[in-house]
C-alpha cells in the first residue's frame, strides 16, 4: 500500500482490511456469511447430493470506501456508490 499511495496510485482490496490500510474501497464477503454456506453445501454432498448438481451461491459482498482516500486523489464518487457503501471511512 506505501507505494500505491507514495506513487498516488488507487487501489482496491479484496480484504476487509484493505480499505483501513489505505485502499479505496474493499469489496469483501461476510466471513461468517460465506462459512454457513459452505456449511450447507458441504452437507449436502456429504448426504450424497452429486456436486455438480448443487446450484452455487455466493454470499453478500460488503463494500466499505475509504473516502480520505478518494479525496486525497481528487477523485469524485457517484452518489449512487456512496448511498451503496456498507461503510464510509472519513
């Protein structure tokens, strides 16, 4: 992240973390969320339910912007991503 922000580079994460440390934005699925439901998936081919027949699903994602970032690098956010954050960092 030094770098990105040494070099005024934006960044995204693919970590909750990531937006703390200095990223733009993290877009990152709920842990807990995305352990149910391998949980449930995991059930169901251990009851003997063909994998390949399992329809996939994919927990919420939770987007959280860091907006000291965002001006900082002059950048202008729509309205419609901010109203769409989970979290803003000021």
């Amino acid at each position: 992240m030094t770098f990105a922000n040494d070099h005024r580079l934006p960044v995204g994460g693919g970590m909750d973390f990531t937006a703390d440390a200095g990223a733009l934005f993290s877009f990152v699925p709920g842990n807990r969320e995305q352990g149910r439901l391998a949980a449930v998936l995991a059930d169901k081919v251990f009851k003997g339910i063909p994998a390949g027949t399992i329809p996939v699903v994919t927990p919420e994602a939770r987007l959280r912007l860091n907006y000291k970032v965002i001006q900082g690098l002059g950048l202008v956010v729509p309205e419609g991503l901010l109203s769409r954050a989970d979290e803003i960092i000021r």
